[in-house]
C-alpha cells in the first residue's frame, strides 16, 4: 500500500486480510476504495456484494448487485442476486419485477434436465414473492401455469392450498389438506390446516361446545379414514373435557402401556396445563394399575396382558406424581418398577430426575451414573449423567468444601468419553457443546470460581459469533444452487440467532460474573481467604493450586502428542495451547462493568421482553451510576410485571437510592432530576405514596405469596436498619399451605424448593440472623426430606453421616443401630452412592 496506493490490487488484496480478520467494515471501505480505480472490476464487486449481505447493508448490497448486472447480464446469479437484493430490502414487487424480466431472457425449452430443479426452485421462490407482497390471485395464476416446471410436488401442494385458504377457497383448500394428509397422517400442521378450512381453529385452544362436538366428529371421520396415524388420536385429547376426554385417553394410551412406550408421558405433559385433565389422567392410570394387579387384563378385555404393563404403568405413575410434586409417591412407584424389572434404564434416569426434583442432587447423580453404566453406548444417558453430576456441586459446596472442583472434573471426564481420541476437552469446545458449557460454568459460578466460569459462558458466545460468521460462504452458494427460500428464512434466523435461549442464559451468566467480580475485586477475595486460613490450610491450597495447573498442563501436552489429526501433506495439525485454562487473565479485567456492558446491549436489542434482561440492566446501570439508565430498566420491568417480587425490589431500590443522593450541582444532572421527578408520579405503585407505604401496600396484596413476603422483609430491612428483627419476623411467620387438589395420594405444599433456599441465603447473606438461617433450615428441612441443601431426613447428606457414624462405632467397638443402617442401606440403591462419591474422590 505505501508503494502504490493508487493500485486496485493492493486495495482488494488489503481488503481480503481485513475479510479473513472478520473486519468486515475495515473491508468494505478497501473494496470501496478499490472501486474508485477499478470500477468495473467484477471480482471486487462480488466480494464487496458478499460482505453487504454480511453486514445487512441492503442498500448498498441492492446497488452492488445492479452495478454486477450491468456488467454482465447474461449470468443467471446477477439476474437472481438483484432479485434477492431488492426482497431483502423489503422491497418484494420489484424482486418480483426482476424475476419476470429474467423468464424473459430464456428460451421456450428451458431449463434443460440438468438444471430443472434450480429452475423449479426459482419460480417456487417468486410464487412466495407474490403471496409475501399481497398478489394472492397472481401468485395462484402463476402456480397453476408453471406447474409442470416445478419439480418439488410436495411444495407445490403446500403452497396451493396455503393460497387457496388466504382467498377464502376453503372447500378447495380442504380437499388439498386431506390429499397431504393420505401422503403424511402424522404432520399437525395440515390437521392444524384442515380445522382452519372448516372454521374450527382458536389459537388459545378454546372452543365452544357446539366446536368441540364438530371438532369430535371430524378426528372421528378421520380416525377411520387414518387408522394407522398416531396423531389423529393424540389430538382430540387437547380439545375433548369431561367424559369424552377419559374415553379418548382410556383407548389412547391401552396400546403406549402394551407397547412399553417411554415417551408416553411427555407425550401427554402439555394435558397437565388443562384444569381438571392431569386428575382424570390419575383415576384412569390408578384403575388400570389395580384392574391389572388383580386380574392381569385391562377393564374392558379378556386377554391377558403382559407382565411388562404393569412395569410401564409404575413408570407413568412415578412420572406424574413427580409432575404433581408428590415425591413420596413417586419414589415408592419407580421404586416398584425397579424391583419388577431391574434391567431397564428409563427407571434409573427417572428416578434420577424425582430425586432431583425432590432437592437431593448427590442421589440424582448416583442413579443417573448407574443409568449410564448400564449402556456405556448411549449418548444421551451420557449427557444426563452429566448434568447431574454438575447440577450436584450445591451439596458439596454447603457440605463438604473440598469436593466441588472434583465433581466438575468427574463429570468432564464423562462427558469426553464421546469425544475423539486426544484433543479431547478442546472436542467439547469444537463441537459447540452449549449444553455442558452452559451446565459447567453455572456451577463454577454457584463455587465461586468465577474465572472457570466466565470461560465458560464466553465460550458460548464465542459458537453463537461462529454461527453469524458461518453465513458468509452461503451468500454466494445459495445463490448458485437456487436454494433461495432456505437462504432467505436462514438470514431471517441469523438477524433473531442472539434471541435463543442459550445465548441469553451465557449472557446473563457472564455479565453476573462480571457483576460478582465488580463487587468483590480479586485483591480483596484473596485477603478474604487469606485471613479466613490457618498457615497449614494456606500451604495445601497452594499445593493442590500447584498441582490443579500442573495436571491441566500435562493433559494438554499429551492431547497435542495423541492428536491423530493429520493433513494430506503429512504434517500434524496441532492447536495450539490455550493460554489460559482457568480463566485467571479474563478475571484481571480493569473494567468489569463495561465488559458486562457489553453482553447487557446484546440481550437489550434481542431479549427486550424477558424480565430478567432489565433486572440485569438495573443492577449494571445502578453500580455505573447511570441513573436515567436504571430508571429505564426499572420501567420495562412495570411494564413486563409490576407484581412480581423482583420488579417491587429493583423499584423500592431505585427510589431509596436516589433519596439519599445529594443535591444536583451541575445543569446535566438537575436535568436528569427534572426527567425523574416528572416520570414518578406515572408510577401508579408511588402515587402520594411513600416508599415504606408503598411497601406495605405491595405486601397487602401478596399476603399469601413466599416470594412477594420476603421481597417486603428485604425491602423493610433496606429502607430501615433498625427493622431488621421486624423483617425476619415477617418472613418467618409465613405459612406453608397446601395446595388444593383432587389427587388420590399425598399432598403438596405451596413452597418450591428454590425459594426456601433463596430465602435462606436472604437469611444468611444479606440480613444476616445466623439463628434466624438455622431456624429457616430446620423448618424447611421438614417441608422438603430429601433435600441435601436442607438436610432433610431422607436426603443422602444425612444417610451418609449416620452410615459414617455407625461405622466409627463399629471400628470402635461399639453396636451398630440396626434400624439406622437398614434405612441408609435401602435408600442407597446397590450401593452406588457410596462408589459414586468414593470415585469422585478419586478422580
């Protein structure tokens, strides 16, 4: 470039190292600058045209793409490029338009063999063009005239009748449903379509009673027309109430149970959502368990069923009554089937899944690790094994201190084992395994290694940048393969791709981190420490520090020795070390705040209507100091929910911040102060109210709610020191009701599991009453038996202290309490949990 600036080459050339660097912005303006020597320059043109779709400069992309087609208009990719170009600037007609103009061009004949299904694509692509733009008659004109053309007939029949039911052709458009329906019986989108034709489709699923005898009576004309389509069965059931209901699943769900179908109960979980239909769902089950138990037939049969229907009875049972959060139940009937057939691994992993439900996490990583040694082959039980194993590190955090590093360590171990030889944590990454990555960090996070953690989470953001930039080779492929339909809905999906769950939840769990280490710098968490240790405790931290990093050096030296990738040259690919394995020099940020600022745009822009994102927003914004930020935050959260308990705290926060800030000095901020004192009074929580009365007035509502009490209690506590002893008060006089239900077994408290040990922490941490935190414990250790947080009764924290007491006394000479033993003994299943945490140590 210094020595001759005024070269295209050098310009195009600068521009394509900017292109591989993905600054796509540096190299546009190269490109650019490229185009003023050489303007006609086409391979400068289309890399330029590449990265507008890139960066969604549509109207410069629109101008590039017509400038390539002045150049060369007998190239079929400029014709169809342009079009594309002006429908993704929203301009559909003139897309339309050029695509016309383009037919024109070619011969009667056209397209050859070869090429018929590109062509076919094409006019499927200007059809939909049409309908997008409103042309409904034309876009159904054309349809039937290029018929012959179109080579995916399957596509041809979906989008005739999806034109003829926006005409208001509804015969037509049901007779096209039933042809679909004879080719694909199971596809819910054409029964979805057919109900439309006949006027019978609501989309909150509510219906009148006259729609649902209609409604009845088409899935029962269609039932015998589709005897072998699963669907046609499973439908009715989302519409049917009452005794129509119970006969629809009584002959729905007889041949599942025969069968010994697994997914039965997910396939019936969104019934749960419907009043009055999970308790028909439980007298049906619990009258085909004793109708089987006593005579080994269904109700209305002779024959005798197999023994194995009763098995998958028990399971459904232990399923639904974990669904209803009666744990008790649900352990006794998994329990049953294990002992009716112990070699089927579905038994395990539900089991698994009610125990942690119930809160002991350590027991669910015990059966799900049993699951999983029973078919080394199977992925899936793998990865649940998995996140069992890291969702257990709470236990060891609250119990045994030194263990949560190992966990973490043992559950990476298992998760590799389908990983390639060698390079295999660096695998878990390549893979864009999100799920562990995600899993993984919230429980360094939940440690406190926030180091480990933020890798983590920003090793998620990493795939979902790798996905945007892996758009880039399809600009130009999608166009050469006239795959333009899949290319239009993928560009829609990238400019939605950061809305996606995963993103949001590495996000949150970044800026949080970010957040954590604002609050508590390095320095002073490592005085903490220092402080907190005996010198002897002190050395063997630094010890197992030593040998932690020593360990993760030597696995990384031999991955890259065992590495089997090798390159046609014969020369071995070898990745290079990560330079930082535990997430130490993403820890020595000097501005946490603006890193997390980061993310929090990111999730403002694509998650504007989760609550979480604007919680988020006020906590960043509050520690920035930005105070008309915050405020902003705390009106998306009225807006989104102004009851929930969260939306109360960040508004009491909000306003006793700004009361005990002093007076504005400069014009910038008595202008801020004038936007806030203006907007208060729209709030309709602080109308000529005070904060404390608004307080009360928010409890007066939410009397009856755990999570509304306690956000009163800290909000007390907030506004006054002094009230502290009032605050915990309030909490621990709440009540723990049970919930109204027609269920034939147990009960079921109001109070979730998470809660109580959110208000225990509030306890603890934040109003600290150490004795108040005790008597919380013990309360909830009663509502809540097998939980480890808690140390309930039940939970496998207190069956391993007894069994390790009675040991002690057995070593010591002492009797052993038989009762005590036998209760350990049988809620340890073959004694896994003893190998499963003897191995942890281990490893």
């Amino acid at each position: 470039m210094e020595n001759d600036v005024k070269s295209h080459v050098c310009w195009h050339v600068y521009g394509l190292l900017y292109r591989s660097d993905r600054e796509y912005r540096e190299a546009i303006k190269c490109y650019r600058n490229a185009l003023r020597i050489d303007p006609d320059n086409i391979e400068i043109l289309r890399d330029l045209s590449l990265l507008q779709a890139q960066m969604r400069d549509l109207t410069g992309f629109v101008d590039t793409r017509q400038q390539l087609l002045h150049l060369k208009p007998n190239h079929r990719m400029n014709w169809i490029g342009f079009a594309v170009a002006h429908h993704l600037n929203s301009n559909g007609a003139k897309a339309v338009e050029i695509l016309e103009a383009f037919e024109g061009t070619l011969e009667d004949d056209y397209p050859p063999d070869n090429e018929r299904y590109e062509h076919g694509e094409m006019l499927l692509y200007k059809i939909s063009l049409l309908e997008e733009s409103g042309f409904l008659e034309r876009a159904l004109e054309e349809l039937y005239k290029k018929e012959p053309k179109i080579v995916d007939k399957l596509t041809y029949k979906e989008q005739e009748v999806s034109l003829l039911v926006k005409l208001g052709r509804l015969e037509e458009g049901a007779n096209i449903y039933k042809a679909l329906l004879t080719m694909n019986p199971d596809n819910y989108r054409y029964y979805e379509g057919l109900q439309k034709c006949f006027g019978l489709y609501s989309e909150n699923g509510k219906y009148s009673s006259d729609e649902v005898d209609r409604l009845d009576a088409l899935y029962k004309s269609l039932s015998q027309q589709y005897t072998w389509s699963s669907a046609v069965k499973r439908i009715p059931l989302d519409f049917l109430q009452g005794d129509k209901f119970r006969e629809a699943t009584f002959n729905y769900i007889k041949p599942f149970l025969t069968k010994g179908v697994p997914s039965l109960f997910s396939d019936l979980s969104p019934l749960y959502d419907h009043l009055g239909k999970a308790d028909i769902l439980e007298q049906l089950i619990l009258g085909l368990e004793h109708s089987i138990r006593a005579t080994s037939r269904y109700p209305d049969r002779t024959e005798k069923e197999p023994p194995s229907t009763l098995l998958w009875i028990l399971f459904f049972l232990a399923q639904h009554y974990d669904r209803e959060g009666q744990y008790d139940v649900a352990l006794s009937k998994i329990n049953e089937a294990i002992e009716h057939t112990p070699t089927v691994i579905d038994l395990y992993t539900v089991k698994s899944r009610i125990l942690k439900h119930a809160g002991d996490l350590v027991a669910a990583a015990s059966f799900a690790d049993e699951a999983r040694c029973m078919d080394l082959a199977d992925r899936y039980i793998n990865s649940e094994s998995v996140k069992r194993m890291l969702q257990a590190d709470q236990y060891y955090c609250t119990v045994h201190k030194p263990f949560p590093l190992l966990k973490v360590a043992l559950a990476e171990k298992t998760a590799v084992l389908f990983t390639k030889d060698g390079d295999q944590h660096n695998n878990l990454h390549d893979m864009q395994c999100m799920w562990y990555e995600l899993a993984s960090g919230e429980s360094y996070f939940r440690q406190g290694d926030l180091g480990q953690a933020l890798k983590k989470f920003l090793a998620v953001e990493k795939h979902y940048a790798d996905i945007t930039e892996d758009q880039f080779d399809f600009h130009s492929y999608c166009l050469r393969k006239m795959t333009l339909r899949a290319y239009v809905e993928m560009l829609k999906f990238q400019d939605r791709l950061h809305s996606h769950a995963y993103f949001h939840k590495a996000a949150a769990g970044a800026i949080r981190c970010y957040l954590k280490l604002f609050d508590s710098p390095l320095n002073s968490l490592a005085e903490k420490e220092d402080t907190s240790k005996t010198p002897s405790q002190k050395k063997k931290m630094k010890k197992q520090r030593k040998a932690e990093r020593a360990k993760k050096e030597a696995e990384e030296k031999n991955e890259e020795s065992s590495s089997s990738g090798i390159s046609r040259s014969g020369k071995r690919h070898v990745k290079p070390a990560d330079p930082d394995p535990l997430g130490e020099k993403l820890l020595k940020t000097e501005y946490p705040l603006s890193e997390a600022t980061k993310y929090l745009k990111l999730l403002l822009k694509n998650s504007p209507d989760s609550l979480e994102t604007h919680l988020l927003s006020f906590e960043v914004n509050m520690r920035k100091q930005k105070i008309l930020l915050a405020f902003q935050a705390v009106k998306q959260l009225q807006r989104l929910d102004a009851e929930n308990p969260d939306s109360h705290r960040c508004l009491i926060k909000f306003f006793h911040k700004l009361g005990s800030m002093p007076a504005p000095l400069t014009a910038a901020e008595k202008l801020v102060w004038s936007v806030l004192e203006a907007e208060r009074p729209s709030i309709s929580q602080l109308q000529e109210k005070t904060l404390s009365e608004a307080n009360k007035v928010f409890l007066g509502k939410h009397e009856e709610s755990l999570m509304h009490i306690v956000a009163v209690a800290e909000m007390l506590y907030t506004l006054e020191h002094t009230k502290k002893l009032e605050a915990v008060k309030l909490i621990e006089d709440s009540c723990n009701k049970v919930m109204p239900m027609n269920g034939a077994l147990g009960r079921v408290l109001e109070w979730k599991l998470k809660d109580c040990i959110a208000v225990h922490i509030l306890l603890e941490k934040v109003l600290i009453d150490q004795d108040a935190a005790l008597r919380w414990k013990v309360r909830c250790a009663e509502y809540f038996p097998y939980s480890t947080y808690f140390e309930g009764s039940r939970s496998s924290a207190v069956q391993n202290l007894l069994n390790n007491q009675d040991s002690k006394a057995a070593v010591n000479g002492g009797a052993s309490h038989p009762e005590i033993s036998q209760g350990a003994n049988s809620f340890i299943s073959n004694g896994k949990l003893e190998a499963f945490k003897s191995l942890t140590i281990s490893r």
